[in-house]
C-alpha cells in the first residue's frame, strides 16, 4: 500500500527509456533464441532482456592465466596457449565413434588433444593457428602428456574469463552465454542509476561496466570490480527500500494515543527494581506511542534480560489509557507462562486478562470473543494464528509479538494493516548479529537491553563425552537434594525416529525414572503431546511438583523457572550455537550459579568448535555471530521460516563491510531527500518502488 503512495510521487519525474536498449523487451527477440528456446528461458525465470542481464553467471572458466604445458598440473583444469601442428582428420573407430587427434605445441612442449564425435572439428580447427585450450592435462601412453575434449577458443578472441551459468536441463551454460553476448553486442550504454557523487565516492565503476564485465570480465580485477557495484547497488536498494518502509509506517497516523504515562505506577507492581536498559526501552515505546502516529518497534535483548517485563508496562500504560492489547507466542506452552506472570502482575490492578489458544473450550472461547469484541478484556494472549484469526477488538492499541524472527516485513505489514493501526512492538527470541538485524529488521525501530538483571550468577558451562554421564547424574542429584530443579534436553520424542547413538527423549524418561533417578520425581515433555498435557507438565514444573523434566527443545524458548539451575542437553553436537544458548538460557535465571553441561561424543571439528564457544562465552551476540559465521544467513535460523529477503549476488557474511556502507549512505538520503525528488536521485527512487513491491508480495522481481 505504502508503495502505491511513494510510486505516484515518482510518475511525474519518470523519464523515457527509449534510447537505451530495451530492458523490457521479450527474451524471444533476442538474435538466436526464438520461441521454443524463450520457453526454456522462463523455466530459469529469465522472460526480458533485463532479466537475462540480471541473470549472472555462478563461476566462471578462466581463460586468461596460460600455462606453459610443461608446468601444467595433471588433472587439474588448465588453460595453455598453442600452435596445431597439422590438420586433424576424423576417423571411425569400432562402434562407430568419431574420433580426430592432434597436437598442440607451445614452443617447447607437446600435448596431444582429442575430440569425440563432432563432425566439425576438422573445419573449427585449423593446422598451424594458435588456439587457447582449456581442460584436464591427463597422462597417457609411455606418460605422453594429453588432453581429452578441451574446449578452445581462437586467440583472436579477446574475452579470456567466460561465464559459466546456474543451468537446467532444457537450456546449457553455453545457450545462455550465446544469449548474453547476441544482448550484450549492442553497445549502447546501460543507463546509469547511482549518480556521480556516489560512484565517486565509493569508488564504484558504471552500470554499464559493471553488468557487462559480470558477464565476460576482461581480468579478475574488473570481474571484482563488477561484483562489488553490484552487490552495493542491492544492499544499497535493499536498505533504502526497508528504511522507506520504516518511514510510511512511522507517518502513519493512529487513534491509539497514549494520553498519560502510567509507567511509574507500574514499575511499583513489580517485585523487582527494573533495570535501566528495561527503563530506557520503556519510555522509548511510550513516546513513539503518546506521538499520535503508529509505533513499529523491536525489542533486542539476550536470554533472560527482562523483555517479559518491557511487554507488561506497556500493555499496563495501554489499559489505563483504555487501549486492548494482544501478545502474541509462537507456542501454546509459553502463551500460558505469560498468561500467569501477567495475571499474577495485573492482580490487584483490575485489569482483566485472558488466555485463548487452540485447548481453550468452545464454549470459553466464544465468551472471550464475546469479552474482546465489547472492550471488557484488556490484554489478550494467545498464539499468532489465533489472533490473527476472526477475533474482534473493541479498541486494539499495541500488538506485542514475542520471541519472533520468523516473520519478515510482509507478515508485518499484514499485522499493522489489521484494526485500526495498532501499535506493533516485536521481542525477539536470540540476539541477532547486527549485520543480520539490518536486513531483516530494517523497516522497525530498534530498542536493546544490553544489560542483565542485577544479580544473575553467570552459568557455568562443561562439555563432556557420554562415558561421564554417570558422574553428571550424580552431580544433578546434588542439585536436586537441595531443593533445586533440573533440565535433561533430548534431541529426539520417540523412539520411531531412532537414528543409532542419538537419545530419544520417551526411552531416556523411562530409563531414568526408573533407574538413577527412581527417588526423585520426573518429568517427561515434548512437542508431540497434547497441549493440555504439556500445560499440566509445565505447571507442576513450576510448583516444584516436578524435579527433573526430561524435554525436547520445546522448552527452548522463553520457559522461566529461576528455580531450575542445572540443564544436561544430550547429543549436543546435534544443536546449533544459536540454539544452544537458547535453551541454556533456561537456566541461569536466579541468583543461584547454574550450570549446563554439554554432552557429546562427536570429535568433528565443527562440533568441538561450538562446544568451545559455548564453554567459553554467555553472550548472545557475541555467540550469535560466531554462529552466523559457522553456518551463514540462511542455515542461521534453521529450518524455521525466516525473514531475510532473498538476496541475489550479495552474501550478508562476507560483504558486510559493503552492508555498512550502504546503510549509512542510504540513511543520509533517506534524511535529506525522503521522497528521491532531486534529479540525482530519481533513478535510484524508481528501484526502491520495484523493491518495495517486491518485498511486499512474494514473487521478486528480477529488475534492472
Ligand atoms: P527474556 O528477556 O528472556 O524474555 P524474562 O522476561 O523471561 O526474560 O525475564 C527473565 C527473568 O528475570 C524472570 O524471572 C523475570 O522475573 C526476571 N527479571 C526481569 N527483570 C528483572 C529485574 N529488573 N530485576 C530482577 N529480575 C528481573
Ligand atoms: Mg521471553
């Protein structure tokens, strides 16, 4: 919607692209494709001429470093420079292959080249011309140094790096090459889009150099120098696009004022003096909200810095200012934690809170809906689905989604676009490496708690192999027989999905219970139960009904029971960084010292290098980074829905220093000229509208 807006500001100053090449034009018209082929051009989402320049190549056959033969490493793609010594003929060898031979010198060595089956070899290549061949040197016969089926060009041609292109089965690398070149033989300039000043600075090359040395580089310089334009000019429209989007949703004006800061008299409700990151965080949501227009804002901070307590004050300042609030979990087991630490909170204030998740009776579920439509519910709780379902508000104000990456900037347009712009506040769950949060969170506002509460005892961490887990029960015995609770993390539910020397949580909760730990009282919890089985699980956890819950990784996010200070997480190699912590974050919340003990046998080097980390270190960002840098942005969240936007040649781990510069660029534009309105900056205005339409509906564009 917010891109309809900004695009009628730009018609005005489009300008007409006629006598540049024609970017739009079908992929059908391009000399040597034709219909069929255009066919097999879509299939790799290539239909105009636009998108074929944006299709870049994945690596490329280097032409251009020619080794003397002599020096040739054997069986390694080489390219060598020579002389055919005399006219290949094809010969008919026993079932009828075609078979030419030659030789090839370059002055001091000989290697003999061997082509199958091509009728045209003997006319492609002339006795006495120099040739570049490029392939495998093998040994042959009595060591005689040949090469079988290399590819040649003539040394005339003057391209020595050639492109090779993500390629299926209906269409070759070399079709699309052809395809490029026919495009590419037009000379005409490839307009510009970034205006001089900032080519200048940055030391970019053009457009036009830039797509047309992607495609066939003249050195590994000006292949370098390509790449980098191109990769500033994504993560440069990237940022602006998401910094505009922040922008419309920061003007977007709401009914949902806060009138009178009831912050302090909440502060006086908690049994704890709040911190003063949790304080600066606060007051941060309170003035975008008392603003008039709509706040859009996320909540950074590491396990157990409080974030729980940021969300009360301010569904507390929204109820006494007559405003509902939602909060919204990813799973039913937290949904009801925060449903008792809100309820117990808001006790004596009078407002009214309520729980709906998919356990709740019909019956009760109606009578909520019933409560929501008509205002008499303030807060309520719930999983996303949910809420997002056909639940009415009397006067939504504040949409708290907590422990979320997993929803991108089009999940959060679809949130804002619901009532009547209620205020959006999003926690996220793990620390997430800054270069990460640019991308992903670069259209909200950003608060952090970077300080834990007073008095948290850092969690001691070991790593041990499985020989010593007799020794560890003793150990979480110790802990219990004080009065403590404990945590033993499976990687598995059950036994069906056995994979040998991997602990399933159903067989090890039958084990111990009736084994080491037959004298104490166990627990058993994992995704697969029923919700109200798990509720009843997690209660009696709570009460200390429950010593030792033995769990799968439902109880990774946001579970708090300070209570609990040992955690032994089983198979840990099994886990990633990101993920590990999480979970130790489970424990560590008292005043107590706790300890996580990371069990595993695997000697592989990128476990031994996680477990080093985890022993060492209990900062989440700082573990988060060392995470992105194990596994890279897309495996960094696992399998889960995540919300990073599919990037095209940028690698957000390796091109960060270029996402910085990017980003502070675009923020100065987005400063000093928020609509693009001054003639340099036109172009680049145009992009951004394709980008934002692109980030708001699910087929992206290949655009230039
Ligand atoms: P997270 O940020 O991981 O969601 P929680 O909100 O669950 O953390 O808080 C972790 C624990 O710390 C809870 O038991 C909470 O009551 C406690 N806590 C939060 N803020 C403070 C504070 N300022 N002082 C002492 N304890 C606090
Ligand atoms: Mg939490």
């Amino acid at each position: 919607m917010h891109g309809k807006i900004i695009f009628m500001t730009f018609c005005a100053n489009a300008v007409s692209l006629a006598r540049f090449m024609n970017f739009s034009a079908d992929i059908g018209t391009v000399k040597g494709v034709g219909k069929v082929k255009a066919q097999y051009f879509h299939s790799l989402g290539v239909a105009t001429v636009g998108e074929l320049l944006r299709f870049y190549p994945r690596a490329y056959e280097d032409w251009s470093n020619i080794l003397p033969i002599e020096r040739c490493p054997i069986g390694e793609n080489v390219c060598i420079k020579g002389t055919l010594l005399y006219p290949l003929k094809n010969e008919r060898v026993r079932g009828g292959m075609l078979i030419a031979k030659g030789s090839v010198s370059d002055g001091d060595s000989i290697v003999s080249v061997t082509f199958f089956n091509n009728k045209y070899i003997t006319s492609m290549l002339k006795s006495g011309e120099e040739y570049l061949f490029y392939g495998k040197i093998t040994l042959g016969k009595y060591s005689a140094r040949e090469m079988l089926s290399p590819m040649f060009i003539s040394v005339k041609q003057s391209k020595s790096i050639l492109p090779i292109y993500p390629q299926n089965q209906k269409i070759t690398s070399r079709q699309i090459r052809s395809a490029v070149e026919a495009v590419l033989a037009d000379k005409t300039e490839i307009p510009e889009i970034l205006p001089p000043y900032i080519l200048e600075k940055y030391s970019l090359v053009s457009l036009d150099t830039a797509i047309r040395q992607i495609h066939f580089p003249e050195s590994s310089l000006a292949l370098q120098n390509a790449r980098n334009r191109l990769i500033f000019d994504e993560l440069f429209i990237l940022q602006l696009s998401l910094l505009r989007l922040k922008d419309a949703n920061s003007t977007v004006k709401t009914e949902n004022k806060v009138k009178i800061d009831y912050t302090g008299e909440f502060f006086r409700l908690l049994p704890f003096k709040p911190t003063n990151a949790q304080i600066k965080a606060v007051n941060a949501a309170i003035s975008d909200m008392e603003s008039g227009k709509q706040m859009n804002r996320l909540l950074q901070g590491d396990v157990g810095s409080g974030k729980t307590a940021v969300a009360a004050a301010l569904v507390y300042t929204c109820a006494k200012n007559g405003m509902q609030s939602a909060l919204m979990a990813p799973t039913e087991v937290l949904a009801v934690q925060h449903f008792e630490t809100f309820s117990k909170l808001f006790q004596s204030s009078g407002i009214n809170c309520k729980l709906l998740t998919g356990s709740t009776k019909q019956a009760e579920k109606n009578q909520i809906k019933e409560s929501l439509k008509n205002g008499e519910i303030d807060l309520i709780i719930g999983t996303h689905a949910l809420i997002q379902d056909d639940v009415e508000f009397d006067k939504l104000g504040l949409v708290i989604t907590d422990e979320q990456h997993r929803f991108g900037v089009k999940q959060r347009t679809g949130l804002c676009s619901k009532g009547e712009n209620p205020h959006v506040y999003v926690m996220s769950a793990t620390p997430i490496p800054r270069t990460l949060a640019l991308i992903m969170f670069g259209d909200l506002d950003v608060s952090v708690l970077d300080e834990l509460p007073p008095g948290r005892q850092k969690t001691v961490t070991y790593a041990i192999s499985s020989k010593k887990r007799g020794g560890m029960f003793d150990y979480i015995k110790s802990h219990l027989d004080k009065g403590f609770q404990g945590y033993i993390v499976c990687p598995l539910v059950e036994e069906s999905e056995a994979v040998s020397g991997v602990q399933n949580v159903e067989e090890y909760y039958e084990k111990v219970k009736n084994t080491v730990f037959k004298d104490y009282s166990v627990g058993l919890l994992h995704g697969k139960m029923t919700p109200k089985k798990k509720d009843e699980i997690m209660a009696d956890f709570k009460n200390g009904k429950i010593q030792l819950l033995i769990s799968t990784v439902v109880i990774e996010v946001g579970v708090d029971v300070p209570n609990a200070v040992i955690m032994a997480i089983e198979n840990a190699e099994r886990f990633g960084l990101s993920q590990l912590h999480q979970l130790r974050g489970r424990v560590g919340r008292g005043t107590q010292t706790s300890t996580c003990i990371l069990v595993t046998d695997s000697q592989g080097e990128d476990t031994v290098r996680r477990m080093n980390v985890m022993c060492s270190t209990t900062d989440g960002f700082k573990i988060a980074d060392e995470d992105l840098r194990l596994r890279g942005p897309g495996d960094f969240f696992g399998t889960r829905q995540h919300g990073l936007p599919k990037l095209h040649i940028a690698d957000l781990m390796t091109d960060s220093k270029i996402l910085t510069e990017t980003q502070e660029l675009a923020l100065e534009i987005i400063a000093s000229d928020p609509d693009f309105r001054k003639t340099e900056h036109i172009k680049i205005g145009r992009q951004v509208i394709k980008k934002i339409n692109s980030l708001q509906t699910p087929a992206a564009a290949n655009t230039i």
